[in-house]
C-alpha cells in the first residue's frame, strides 16, 4: 500500500504561542512531515506569533532545534529542512499591548485565495483578546481559521465563557476544536471499520454485545506540569479524548462523513449518557493516585512526591474508572467501563468490544468452554485490530478448545510510517473539513455530564483511593467491573 498525498491550497499559518511546547513538539514537526511528503510547498508559508522579541532567524533557528529535537532521525533530510525553514518567519504580537506588537499585517498576504488559518496555541485566557485582536487589525476575514484546543474550560460554564469568548469574532465553522485523539490514525480507523464493512454492524448492539472497555492506559506520571494538578484524570482524559472514542464506538451510522452529520451523531450519543448523580457516583466511578515504589531495582515518585510544597496533600485523580451506561434502544444494558491513569502498568489504548456467551454449548465433553468474542481494537503502540475466537486445538485426543486471535497489525499490514494526529488535524484546518473536530455543542454535552461527577468527587470527604505506580490501578477499578461479573482484558500486547 502507498498513501497518496494530495496537495493542500497555499495557505497563511499563524501560530500563536510560537516559543510554547506545543509547537516545538507537535506542529513544527507535523508541519515539516506534511511539508516533506508534498503536501505543501513553499507557496505557504508559517508565522511565528508570541510575546517574545524574536527576530526570522532566531525563531528559524528555533524550529531548526524542534526538528532536531522531534523528528525522527531517519526523516531529519537537511536539504529538506533549508527549504522548510525558508517558509517559516516570526512578528512579535502582543494582543493587549497593540503599539508593542510588530506588524502581523505585512507578514499576511492579500490575496484571497491563500487560506488564512491563526492557531491559538496559548492559555484560553487570551483567545478572546487574540481574537479582537485580530478584527481590529483588519487581519480577520470571514473565511479564516480559528484553531483552539483544550483545556477548553474546566467546567460547563467556563467552557461556555470561552467559547462565547472566540465567537464574538469567529462563527462556528471557523473554528476547529482539537481533540488530538480524532486525528490518530486508529481513531479514523473506527469509522473504516464500522462504515465501511457489512460484517460488524450487523452484531454492533445489545442483542449482541455483553459490553464494551475502553482504556488509555499511559505509564509516565503526570510530571511536573502545574495543569495537570488543577485538571486531574477526569477533565484531562475523560470529558474529551475517551467521551470521543465512546461516541466513534457507540454511534448511529451517520448519512455521510459531512462534518455536522458526524457530528449530530456523536452529539446524540453524549446526550443519551445516563447521568451519574451524586448518589451513584460511588458506585459507578472510581478514583484513584498512584503512589511510589522504591526496591533494590526500582525507585518511582508518587504523585505526592512530584509536587511543590504548597501542593501536598492535592486529591486530584491521577487514574479514573467508570461506568458509563448509554439510554438508547442500540445501547441500553449494555455498559462501557471507562479506564485511564498514569504510571499504570504498560502505555497502551484499547478499545475491547465484547460479545456475548453462544447461546447453547453443544461442546459439554471438550476440555475448554467456548469463550466470548472479542473484538480487540488497539489504538497505540502496535496499532492493529484483533478478533478473539474460539478454535479447535489441532491435534489427536479429543475436541480441544481454545481461543486464538484472527490479528491484523497497522506495521505488517501497511508497511509505512503512521502520520502523527496533528499532522493529519493541521491540514484538514487547510482543507476546510471539521469532521475531526469537535463542534461546540460536542464539547458542552461533554461537559454536562462530567460536572456531577467531578462535583460528587469534591463534596466527598473520601479521598482517591492509592495504587501503586507501574500497576492497572487501584483495587477499586477491579471491584467496580467484578461486582458486574466482569473483569478488564489485559491481554493484547503481544
Ligand atoms: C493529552 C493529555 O491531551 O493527552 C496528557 O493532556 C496525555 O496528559 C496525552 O498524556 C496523551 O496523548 P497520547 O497521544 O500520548 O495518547
């Protein structure tokens, strides 16, 4: 299999938040792999925006070290790189100090067939001011791009703020929501799954699915990022990346991949979540915080240990364990267990869907009763898609059954490089498709349902439960799924 790239139009990137993280990490690669393939040339070009009093070069030499730095070595083609660069400059804009800012104007061309697209890599706080900003300087055009991304807002209401915040100058279709985990490969592969094969949909419901796990499991810590204290695991994973992978799992085939048919569809899904109250909220969800462990071999630091001083004793979640149940009549008795942590045992995302018992055993005598299907999708690392089934053991002595994996793997399957989400989120902004964006009535039914959670966990006088670094998590995960006769699947790295 080859991919076939298909150039983009030439476009204006603005990137605010030019000196940040996120474009050191994430889109100057993203953007020098899209650049690298064809996918552009240098009739675009990229804008460095920040405070920072940057000149070109240095912020060129900035993005040389994020290449570096980033990129896989195999990939790092300097002839390629001189080029790249070449299109990239930087003006220092400072949205509340105006007569301190250079000319962002003058780096932005005129013509209006050259897309203009402004990505807000920066605190929430200043994309309502970055906007005015920009309709002030006449650099906002009806068509342009507005790209924000989480954390967008920590509640319902402050989610509404920021989003009213952006659309006093940008309309909905101007705006893309990153959700990251829409642009990973695997993700898309969802959709390839379920729309375009007759064998799945058939059985995807009640009547023949028990239930369905989802778990993104991550093994670093969650580090010294002073976010991730005020977020914890529920705002951070829960209410955006895996409310996302449940509603790709859980919903109606839509009409086409047109972005609002998608999204209406994900939309009803969120809005058919059963609420968990205050009252169910301890028996249908779990917290938990890792703590360290130091042996002759090992020596890992806790949460706590991680911390500044005026932090210790925080009780925010570092690992979250639910059950979600969806109210409609494809959905209904079948629940979704919910899981994510740091510091758990392995890095790994996976969706199990899992089917119910055969009705009737006509195998009393063989050694090994028939096994539930599963069907295995396996989002990071060793992408792939795996089909649990029972099997004769070949052989003499008897019926012998076992049950063995029908495996497909992304690396033998495809036999190339897996482009990284953003890659893929960067140019659909180009493109003009928000199918893999969130709309904002997504975000705010997210939201919706996440808040009496998040409100029952902080009136409670119970604190996360403890789990040891490097393990699934706390016992309360495994009792929250056992109580139902159930337990996690743990068991398709390999
Ligand atoms: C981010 C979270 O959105 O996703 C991080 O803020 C998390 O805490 C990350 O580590 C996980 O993303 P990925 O792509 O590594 O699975």
């Amino acid at each position: 299999m080859s991919s076939r790239i298909i150039p983009v139009p030439a476009f204006d990137y603005v990137v605010f938040g030019a000196t940040g993280d996120l474009t050191k990490r994430k889109l100057i690669p993203a953007l020098y792999h899209r650049f690298k393939d064809g996918q552009f040339d240098e009739t675009s070009r990229i804008i460095g925006a920040s405070r920072s009093k940057l000149s070109e070069a240095d912020f060129q030499k900035t993005a040389r070290e994020a290449i570096a730095q980033f990129v896989e070595k195999e990939y790092q083609d300097q002839a390629v790189i001189d080029r790249f660069v070449n299109i990239i400059t930087y003006v220092p804009v400072d949205a509340s100090k105006p007569e301190d800012s250079g000319d962002l104007g003058a780096a932005l061309r005129t013509d209006p067939k050259i897309v203009r697209a402004f990505y807000l890599a920066v605190a929430p706080d200043l994309f309502e001011p970055i906007a005015e900003y920009l309709h002030k300087k006449k650099l906002y055009r009806r068509d342009a791009r507005v790209v924000i991304e989480k954390p967008l807002g920590h509640d319902l209401n402050s989610s509404k703020a920021i989003n009213d915040g952006v659309s006093k100058i940008f309309q909905e279709d101007q705006v893309y929501r990153i959700d990251h985990y829409l642009g990973k490969e695997t993700v898309q592969n969802l959709l390839a799954l379920r729309f375009a094969n007759t064998l799945f949909e058939p059985v995807w419901n009640s009547a023949h699915i028990d239930h369905v796990q989802l778990t993104v499991a991550e093994s670093v810590g969650a580090g010294t990022r002073g976010y991730y204290d005020e977020s914890g695991a529920l705002r951070d994973m829960i209410q955006n990346h895996m409310l996302q992978l449940l509603c790709l799992v859980a919903m109606e085939p839509p009409a086409s991949d047109d972005a609002n048919a998608l999204r209406d569809e994900k939309l009803k899904v969120l809005r058919a979540l059963r609420r968990i109250t205050n009252g169910d909220v301890a028996k249908t969800t779990v917290r938990g915080q890792y703590r360290g462990v130091k042996s002759e071999t090992v020596s890992v630091a806790g949460y706590q240990d991680e911390l500044p001083e005026e932090k210790k004793g925080s009780r925010t979640e570092t690992f979250v364990a639910l059950k979600a149940e969806i109210e409609n009549w494809r959905w209904s008795g079948v629940p979704f267990y919910l899981r994510t942590g740091k510091r758990m045992a392995e890095r790994v995302s996976e969706i199990c869907i899992q089917f119910k018992p055969i009705p009737h055993s006509i195998f009393d005598h063989a050694e090994g009763a028939p096994k539930p299907n599963k069907l295995i999708i396996r989002l990071q690392p060793n992408e792939g898609v795996k089909l649990m089934m029972m099997n004769k053991d070949p052989g003499p002595g008897g019926m012998r059954l076992r049950d063995v994996a029908l495996n497909l793997t992304f690396a033998e399957a495809f036999n190339e490089r897996t482009p990284e989400a953003y890659e893929r989120l960067l140019m659909d902004v180009v493109r003009g498709s928000q199918t893999l964006f969130m709309r904002r009535d997504e975000l705010e039914a997210a939201w919706a349902w996440v808040d009496p959670i998040r409100e029952a966990w902080d009136r409670s006088t119970e604190p996360p439960q403890s789990y040891t670094a490097g393990t699934w998590g706390p016992s309360g995960a495994v009792a929250l799924i056992e109580r139902d006769g159930r337990s996690w699947y743990e068991g398709s790295l390999s």
